[in-house]
C-alpha cells in the first residue's frame, strides 16, 4: 500500500490524509476492511474525488455490493417534495442500515460530493464500546429484549422487521446494539418509523427509552462527522449506529452511499 499520513481519530476512527490528490485505489482493501472492522471506521481525506463509476469500481474491491431499487449508489441529496426524512433538512435518528434489506451490510461507504454551510454532520453510536462498559444490571435488561419496527416502504425500504436489541457482531462475534430510534422533534415526520417492545406496556417501553436513548449520545460512544468535500468515509454497520443532525438554512450538502456485503 502506497504511504499516506495516519492519524487516530476521536472517539475512533483511523484517517488517512492524501494532500489533495491521493489516490484512493492505491490504498490495500484488505487494510481498509481490516481497520473499518477494529476501528469502526476509516476516513480518506485528501483524495482525488470519484466518478460514479469509480467509486462503485473502489466499493467492489471491499466485497459483493448490496442491490436497492435504484442500483448501488444512493444519492443523498435535499430533495424538493421529499418521501421520507432522509430527504429533508430535519435531523435523522440512529438506525442500521439493511434492517429491512433481505441482507444487512457490512460495510457503508460514503462519498462527500459537494458540503457547504453547517450542520447536517453524520452521527455514530459504538454500540460495542457501550456494551463493553455497560452495567451487569444494564446488560441482563438489554439481552432480553426483542423490538419490532414497522414503516411503510416510501423510499427504498419499509416494512415489518423484528430483532433483538442486543446481537453478534458476524465478523468479530462482539456484542453489538441493533436499535432504530423513532423519530423526534427535530425530525421532519415523513414516513415515521413505529416500534414495539416485545411484552413491555406503552408507558414501560416510553420509560425505557427515555433512559436507553440518551446512552447512545455519550461520549466516548458518540462521533459527529463534519464532512468536507472528497471525503471518503467507510464505516462499520455492523458495530455502529448512525444519523444525522439538522441541516442548517444554508447548507449544501451531496453524499454518494454505498452498501458491501
């Protein structure tokens, strides 16, 4: 692998910093695999921006890649008469990706095409670090709990899914979190996701997630990435959770996203 500039990241995270024109098929997959799976996530930064073609081309090299409605690439973009929240300016609660998905992927990877103005940085949950220093009390309430989630299909997924809170990770067989949040005030109620806790009556289930929420959102656990144009961000979804704060009136942000298998 070509020589780039490594840097740890806070909370986690490894970025490799190109000065403007790396490129990114000389950094080794089996690296970027390796480090996204230990580290959570990997940030190439200063690395020459791809054509579509390109960076499916990059994504392939990680693994099989996930098949939507659309094709590989989803275009995250504010969309004028948007179906679904991830199109609009509000905030997007934690989720996984792939819950509704016949497989759920391994790996995201996103490119920044275009990030100006402020807010709308993309938000990341350890669920493995929070695990890992849970309490014995918190662990045995967690591992007994099955959610199921409903939302009608406007985008490119919906449906009905149930799953336990607390799963392995099938890499690393680490513990990790799979919880969607529902949406909340700085959400734009499109589409809105319902869930269900499995024998749990509906003030028993609002007090647990009014305690359990606000765990995803401590430090060291959480991560806000501010992105920058070029970026590339390749991340676990299989140990992360993520979302995404509010874009500001000014903002003018375009990601490409990209599930491997």
């Amino acid at each position: 692998m070509t020589a780039y500039d490594t840097r740890a990241m806070q909370p986690y995270g490894v970025e490799l910093h190109g000065d403007g024109d790396g490129d990114p098929f000389a950094v080794d997959p089996d690296w970027l695999a390796a480090t996204a799976t230990a580290r959570r996530l990997v940030l190439l930064r200063g690395f020459r921006r791809l054509e579509t073609g390109a960076f499916v081309e990059l994504a392939q090299r990680l693994g099989p890649l996930l098949a939507w409605n659309f094709g590989h690439v989803l275009e995250l973009r504010i969309h004028a008469e948007p179906k679904n929240y991830l199109f609009t300016k509000g905030n997007v609660p934690y989720h996984w990706d792939g819950a509704f998905a016949a497989t759920v992927p391994r790996f995201q990877i996103f490119q920044c095409l275009r990030s100006e103005g402020s807010g709308g940085e993309t938000t990341f949950c350890d669920t493995v670090a929070l695990l890992a220093q849970a309490s014995a009390d918190e662990l045995r309430r967690w591992r007994g709990l099955q959610i199921t989630y409903q939302t009608e299909q406007h985008a490119h997924y919906g449906g009905t899914v149930t799953a336990p809170l607390v799963s392995a990770h099938p890499i690393t067989g680490e513990p990790t979190l799979r919880f969607a949040e529902p949406l909340n005030e700085g959400s734009v109620p499109l589409n809105p996701l319902e869930l269900r806790i499995a024998d749990h009556s509906a003030s028993a289930q609002h007090e647990f997630l009014q305690s359990f929420i606000p765990r995803l959102y401590e430090p060291p656990f959480y991560y806000e990435h501010a992105w920058r144009s070029g970026d590339l961000l390749i991340t676990d979804n299989h140990a992360l959770l993520h979302g995404r704060t509010t874009l500001g009136a000014n903002v003018d942000r375009h990601l490409q996203r990209i599930h491997v298998i």
